[in-house]
C-alpha cells in the first residue's frame, strides 16, 4: 500500500492529490529557480525545521535511577543495617557516598550524551535543494514545503515530498513494513524516511518535520548501544571475581559464627568486599572512554555513528578501500578525446557532455561538464531541451539521455566501452579493438567511456572514446604503508579494468591486484585456496558492489577483522556486514547509515587517526580491567587470610566502603590516560593479560599481608582496633594508587608519563585518602607520621620496583607480542 499524507499541514491533502502543476501553484514554487532566501525564511518561521523534537527523559528522573541498581541497593542496604546497629556516623558517610555515586555517574551521562549529540549536529541527512536557480546540498533539517529537491539512489528521503519529474524505485520498509521495493511516478508521493533504490527525479516538499506522514525524521547517528566485545569479557572475569570473593566470604563466615561472633556486625563487611567485585565504575568508564575517544577524532575529521566504532578499528587487520576517492583524487578530468568515424571531439565532448547531468554532482559527469564548459562547445548551438535521463546504473553501466533539438529527438549515451559498444550493435572483433585501444590508456592509469549517439528510437552510433584521469593522492603511498606497519594490510577495490587499476596501485605500493572473478572461481574450490589468494592479493579490478560484500566474507571466514570503506547504496551490505564500515566524504546517506564510521575529508588520513585512537581506547579499558581484578583480589584475599590469621577483621566496613569509591572513581581517568598505541592489531583473547593481573593480585596480597604482620607485632595494632583498621585502609589505598601507575604501561612504569587528569586523580587520592585518617572519621585514628610515611615508601618499592618487575617479565613470557 502507498501511505497517505496527514492533513494536520493544511492544504496537505489536497497537493497530494493533485496534479503536479496544481501542487506548485499551491506550493508558490517555481520549480525552474526554487524558492528565493526571503520565501525559505518566511517558510521557516511558520513551519520551523525539518526535524521531530526529541523526547527526553527529565533529568531529575535520570538522577533518580541512578539510586537503583546492584551498587545502589547494596550501599541502601548498608545504610539500613547501619541505622538498625544504631551506627549514626557510618549512616550519614554511606549516605553522602551513595549521592556522590550518584552525582558522578549522571553528570559523566551527561557528558556522553553531549559528545553523541555533537556528533548527532554534525552528522546529518543532506539534501540537493534547488535554491535561487542554484543547486546546493544543505542538511535536511533546513528543508522547507516548497523547496525544489533531487533524489537519487542512495539517498534517504529527507521529508514528505511530491514527485515532479523522473521515476524512482524506493523501499518503504522501515516505514510500511512491505519488504518489496515501490515504483513512483510523476504526482506520487514520498514519504519520510523511505529509501531510494533506484532511479533518480526532482519533486517537491510538501510536509517536513512532525507534520510527516510518519512523524520522523531519520537520524544518522545510532542511537542503540551494541555490546561490546570487551564488555562481554569483563562480565565473564566480574562472574569469577564473585565466585572468588564468595568463596572467601563463606570461610569468614563459617569461622565467624564457629568463633561466635555475631552475625548482624559482619553483614556490613561482607556487603562491602561483596560490593568490591561489582565493577561499580564500569558503565561510567566505557562512556567516557568512548565518548573521549569520539570527540577526539570528531576534531580530526572522523565521525562515529555508534560508540563502539573505535573499539572495533582497534582489532581490525585488514582494510578494504575504494580506489575512487580514498586512494586517488576523485578528481576526474578529460585526458583526451578520440573521435570515430566523421565525428570531431566537439561532437563526442557535446554527445557526452548531454548525457550528463550537473545536479547529480557524479565526477564523471562533472568532468565532461567541465570540459564542455571549457571549450565552449554549446557556444552558437542550437537550444537543447532535456526530455528524461537515465542515471548511471550498476546493472547498465552507463547513463542514457533524450533530448530535443531542432525538432528532433535523439538520444546519447556515454559508459563503458564494452556495453555502449554492444548497445550501438558492433561486432566482437570490433569491439575487441576497441578494448585494445582501452589498453592502451590503461598503461597510463586512464579510464576510458565510450560515447554514442543516434535518433530517440533507432540504434546508436559510436562517435568517440574519450580517456579520464584521477590521480592519486600525494600521501596514499605513505599512508598505506603506514597503515601496514600497524599491521593492517590493504586492499584496493575498484570497477575500473584490471589495467587501469594495476596502473593506480603500483604507484602507491599495491602490487598484486587479480580480477574479482579469479576470487569467484576460487572460492567454488577449497576455502584454503581462497583464503590463500586473499592473503597473496593487494586489490581487486572490476569490482561490481555487491562484490564487496563477498570479499568482505571470504576475509572474515580466513579469520581477519575486516574494515571496509563504501559510499553507495549498493555498498551498504558490505558496510553492515564488515567489523568496521566506514563511509567515504562523499558517501550517501544510505551507506553513511549503515556504517559506523563517517569520513569527512577524503583519502587515508583519518583511518590511520581511526586505527590509532581505536587501540588507544583498547589499552585504556584494559587497563581498567587488569587493574580491577587485581585489586579484588588484593582487597578479598587480604581481608579473609588477615580473619583466619588474626581471628578478627583488619578494615571496617565503612573505610572499605570509602576505598571502593575512592579507587573505583580514580580509575575513570584511565579514560583520558597518554598511552602509545601497540604497532598491531589487537585482540580480545585477553587470557595472558587475566594472568598477569591474578599474580600481580597474588603478589600484592604476599606484601601487604607481610605489612600487616610488621605492624601487628611491631606498631602495637593487636591491642588497638582503631589503628588496625587506619593501618589496613592506608596500606589497601597506597598499593591501590601505585599499582594504577603500574599496570597502565605494559613496558616499565616510567616509559610514558601519566596524562595530566591521571596523575591528578591519583595525587588527590593519596592526599585525600591519608587526610581522612587525621580527621577523626568513625573507626579511623590518626597514625604516627613516620609510620604513614613508612607504609608510603613500602607500597611505592612494592608496587613500581617487585611488582612492576613482575609485571615485566608476565608480559614478555605470556604476551610478547603486546610491548611490539
């Protein structure tokens, strides 16, 4: 079924069933200049723009929910035990700590979502919009009823809009439902949101923003978190933290009730060291390492359209380019003109340069624009009146227009040699040399179209091959083999002929380049033998687009994470289906939705800023994570061995309480941390770095219980709970702060300095951790200095001389490859 406009805009109803000129009347648009400024500010005022405000939750309501969760109820539970114990001191803390939490979690919420909707602001529909006879693209939410618009495959509708000329295929699935695409015509209405397939036309805007059919706009950004690979490891390592310090709690417990003590008093503790395996900080600190990390290349030019992008350039191993636009200019111009038969090259530049269109903005047809232009071919000529186009076509291969003049209608085409050649009636042999001569341009790296023309309805001549050059990029050599010493190797896809790209890629480093069809014949053979002339392969010529879509598959099925850049309709499978979709400068809206990643300047530049960021990110979470469960088990392990050795416990609930939060929050500036990205892709199979993390646990449980045993005999804390429990807190959050310091480099801790956020946060923690303590806080009391400067110097020798030295030597036995 065809949707049917509202009529909530007026005349809405009436222009939609009108005949096209009737709608313009209506409309007041002449749809041969557009509408002028005055009339698009006018418009503005009483229709406002092109977007449907978004429903926002209100903020008090998001500040609330932060007090519910795991975190929440366990730190709520504490607080009731404490008011039922009559603990009025450790009630109040626990309270502020709770809003604190609270308080942290939803303003770097806020700061997340700001960093989506900047990018939301910047990465928007546009639309080709007629304007004071002058086309422009400008995005869709400036669109305004009346506006003179062209639609053409690959482009997301970006209102309700009446079709005047042309014929499109459209999908309206997102929409209807109906899987199957629509044919409109002349008169038909568009609607919002659906997706041109096919064909191209001019229509004009009859409804835009909530007053649509439908009553949305699209939206490029995604606003659907996936999971990330990373997260799922983290719940798996977070499962048996729990079983770990559950295990540890239960022995506490049995000895505690064996030992007789009562069972209200030690819930408390067990709340907090159970509360110590929750990744309190989780959530807060994948949105703000991803949000950093967003804004941080939004600046340099790369646009994500879901958060996870990044984390996905980090695995990626191989990248998959277009030649047109990444490797070379895209840039087209006229290398030469051949005439045929009695044509001259004013005939074959005028044929083809009618066979074009300017409102596309296609590089081929600009460029034979141009020189048309140049040469003033149309100079004296005879009026052309344009009668319908045919838009290039994946399928055809060429584009096909008629026109009138001088009474008589012809047609002309311009596109492929072999496919005009076959439509104009050549024999094979002629067409064979044809394609010779194509050769021949080839070995200078021109693309060569073939030019005819010949009455409306008769068969065509071949008048003209006319040559086209796109240069390469100044820096796509280098950039390439930037892109391999990270150990990303690329490949180079392309339609153009096998020639034509072998010519390309060997000025930019590309050697191997084989046809598509040599992979489609393989890949009916064992998958060793594909998977082998993948790996010996820099590209591949005569590329059709949905050929990217199985290259794309045949490198996942041989194991690689695979990137891949596109810019049309037909890309999009391929941009879906590929680890890291990444949509070209001048891609369409259709494959800037279906990829995770915008480019907006052309060439390689931004990848190679995408791949580095990306593992940048990757050795930030990581970091969290080795630190994470290190310190669980150091902060478990050392209260339950203290329990079973002392028969009492080391640390109260309330100051472990404190230590949580104070450490947990710490880490979030790993977020902002300076690393080195590693010089290879790198992996989810995190296995060597869990081991590296238990024995550094291991070995900091070894050393702060061997403190504990000096003090206990040494600093009289046997007799005096208040100073064990300052004693325990001081030696937990000192080996806490230092082992940060630690385990963010995989190489020794002095290789790269902490960035400012970092050291800052680690520096408050010291000094508001050790200045707690002299403040009388419930079952804190203030330690001799000498002692607290003793427990200082042992953490900082344990932690960045043993630890580090451990650290160091895991890393190299476990994971060498990480410190590459």
């Amino acid at each position: 079924m065809t949707p049917r406009p509202l009529t909530s805009a007026g005349k809405a109803q009436d222009i939609a069933s009108v005949s096209v000129p009737d709608a313009l009347a209506s409309l007041r648009v002449d749809p041969v200049t557009g509408l002028a400024r005055a009339d698009v500010d006018a418009r503005r005022k009483e229709h406002g723009f092109n977007e449907v405000a978004e429903q926002k939750g209100h903020p008090v309501l998001r500040f609330l929910g932060k007090f519910w969760g795991v975190s929440a109820w366990m730190l709520e539970l504490i607080m009731i035990l404490s008011a039922v114990l009559r603990k009025y001191s450790d009630l109040a803390v626990v309270g502020a700590l709770l809003v604190v939490n609270a308080v942290l979690s939803f303003l770097q919420e806020q700061r997340a979502a700001g960093a989506v909707e900047t990018l939301r602001r910047r990465l928007q529909v546009s639309a080709r919009v007629l304007r004071d006879s002058s086309w422009q693209v400008i995005p869709s939410r400036e669109l305004v009823p009346g506006d003179i618009v062209r639609m053409r495959a690959g482009d997301i509708i970006p209102a309700d809009i009446k079709l005047l000329t042309g014929a499109l295929n459209v999908d309206q699935s997102a929409l209807t439902g109906e899987s199957a695409d629509v044919g409109k015509q002349p008169a038909d209405m568009l609607s919002s949101g659906s997706v041109v397939r096919r064909g191209e036309g001019n229509g004009v805007v009859v409804l835009t923003g909530a007053q649509t059919y439908f009553g949305r706009t699209t939206e490029l950004v995604q606003q659907a978190r996936p999971t990330l690979h990373i997260e799922a490891v983290v719940a798996k390592v977070v499962r048996w933290l729990f079983v770990i310090v559950g295990a540890l709690l239960a022995v506490v417990m049995v000895l505690s009730l064996v030992r007789g003590m009562p069972l209200l008093e030690l819930v408390p503790l067990m709340l907090v060291l159970l509360m110590s395996a929750v990744p309190v900080a989780l959530p807060v600190m994948f949105t703000v390492s991803m949000a950093v990390g967003a804004r941080e290349l939004a600046k340099r030019g790369v646009l994500v359209t879901r958060l996870s992008a990044a984390e996905d350039a980090a695995t990626m191993n191989v990248l998959c380019v277009d030649k047109t636009g990444t490797i070379t200019m895209n840039r087209l111009a006229v290398a030469g003109v051949i005439p045929l038969g009695h044509a001259t090259e004013a005939d074959v530049l005028s044929a083809g340069a009618l066979a074009s269109q300017e409102a596309n903005q296609d590089p081929i047809d600009l460029a034979f624009l141009s020189a048309a232009q140049e040469r003033h071919i149309f100079n004296g000529a005879p009026a052309v009146t344009p009668v319908s186009f045919a838009p290039f076509d994946a399928m055809t291969r060429r584009t096909e227009a008629v026109i009138e003049q001088n009474g008589q209608r012809l047609r002309v085409m311009k596109g492929a040699v072999r496919t005009v050649a076959e439509a104009c009636g050549l024999q094979p042999a002629a067409i064979e040399a044809l394609e010779a001569r194509v050769g021949e341009a080839a070995l200078k790296g021109h693309r060569t179209l073939a030019v005819a023309r010949g009455a409306e309805t008769g068969t065509p001549e071949l008048i003209g091959l006319v040559t086209l050059y796109d240069p390469p990029r100044p820096d796509a050599g280098q950039l390439i083999a930037e892109l391999r010493d990270l150990g990303v190797s690329v490949k180079m896809l392309t339609g153009d002929a096998l020639a034509v790209a072998r010519e390309i890629a060997q000025g930019v480093g590309l050697h191997t380049i084989r046809r598509v069809a040599d992979l489609k014949a393989t890949s009916a053979q064992a998958d060793s033998s594909a998977a082998d002339l993948l790996a010996g392969t820099d590209g591949f010529a005569e590329v059709y687009p949905e050929d990217k879509y199985i290259v794309v598959k045949h490198l996942q099925a041989a194991g690689h994470v695979t990137g891949m850049t596109g810019d049309g309709v037909n890309d999009a499978p391929a941009l879906r289906q590929a680890e890291v979709g990444i949509a070209v400068s001048s891609a369409t809206d259709v494959a800037k939705s279906a990829a995770s990643v915008v480019l907006t300047e052309p060439g390689l530049t931004n990848i190679v800023t995408l791949v580095g960021q990306g593992r940048t990110i990757y050795q930030r979470v990581l970091t969290w994570i080795v630190n994470k469960i290190s310190r669980t088990i150091l902060k478990a392990a050392f209260v339950a061995i203290a329990f079973v050795a002392t028969g009492k416990f080391v640390v109260s609930a309330f100051a472990m309480l404190l230590l949580v939060f104070m450490t947990d929050f710490a880490k979030i500036s790993l977020a902002t941390d300076t690393v080195h990205p590693s010089r290879k892709p790198e992996t989810w199979s995190i296995g060597g770095f869990i081991a590296v993390a238990v024995v550094l646990g291991a070995a900091m449980v070894a050393e702060t219980l061997l403190a504990l045993s000096i003090g206990w005999s040494s600093f009289g804390l046997a007799t005096n709970d208040k100073a064990l429990y300052t004693f325990s807190f001081l030696v937990l959050l000192y080996f806490a702060a230092f082992s940060i310091l630690s385990v963010r480099e995989r190489r020794w801790f002095w290789t790269t300095i902490p960035s400012r956020t970092l050291a800052a946060s680690v520096t408050a923690e010291f000094v508001v951790g050790t200045s707690l303590t002299l403040v009388g806080l419930p079952s804190l009391e203030p330690l001799p200095w000498w002692q607290m400067l003793a427990l200082f110097g042992y953490a900082m020798f344990s932690c960045l001389v043993v630890n580090d030295a451990v650290k160091v030597a895991m890393i190299k036995w476990r994971i060498p490859g990480a410190v590459s």
